[in-house]
C-alpha cells in the first residue's frame, strides 16, 4: 500500500466521522516532566509543557497545594483544510503540595518556550544565617 493510498484512506475515515457525527477523541491530560531544585533561599520547580502559551496557563495556590494546569492549541495553516493528523493538542495538569517553608506571597513563575519555571522563595524566617557568638 502507497503512502497516497493510505492518506486518501485516513481522509476517507475523517470524513465518514464527520459525515456521521462521530465524536473527536477526548483531549489527553498528561502530568508534565518536571525537575525540582533547591538553593539556600528557594525552590525552583522546572516544568516541560510545549505548546502551551501564558494564556493557556493556570497556576493556583489553596490550601497549601500548588495546581498547575496548562492547555495546548490546535494548530492551523491558512489556505490548507486539515485532512488527518496525528498530533493532538494535550492539557498538562500537576499539583506539588507547599510546606510551611515557604513565602507563598513571594511565589512566581516564567514561561520560556514551553519550559515552565516557578520560584518558591522560602520564608525570610526559614533561611540560614550566622549567629554571633559573644565572649563573657
């Protein structure tokens, strides 16, 4: 079987759906690959979440428990009509719970192409210092 044929057979299969209104498959929601790191004054959480844009970004704090939540766009090329595909646009969703250590004011995030990066900075109260020692 040709690569052609194949394509004209998946395009057959996309219209007979359309055609009969078979529903699209549900999106996938997908936990991201993240790293977790820690210096003396914070944490950093590193998500991986491509294709997802600051407006498809939802992060909350409640209760001490971290949500993030990110959605994918389908994309579109103007001038061509979709026939198949199989890419998929996917939701990202994961949660990390917050200890006490940690400022939850001072809490911020940054989106870099597709590379969620969140600061935890710890509380002022929490971080090492130095305790001077008198002589008597």
């Amino acid at each position: 079987m040709t690569s052609a044929s194949v394509t004209e057979r998946k395009a057959d299969e996309v219209t007979r759906k359309e055609a009969t209104g078979a529903k699209a498959p549900a999106r996938r929601t997908i936990v991201p690959d993240y790293l977790l790191h820690r210096t003396d004054e914070a944490f950093f959480i590193r998500a991986e979440m491509p294709g997802v844009t600051t407006s498809g970004l939802d992060i909350q704090l409640k209760d001490r428990l971290l949500t993030v939540k990110g959605e994918t766009q389908p994309i579109s090329f103007e001038g061509f009509n979709k026939v198949y595909g199989e890419y998929s646009t996917v939701n990202y969703a994961a949660g990390f719970r917050i200890s006490d250590d940690i400022d939850e004011q001072g809490i911020s995030a940054k989106l870099t192409n597709g590379v969620l990066t969140i600061n935890l900075p710890k509380a002022k109260e929490r971080l090492p210092r130095n305790i001077k020692v008198s002589a008597s």
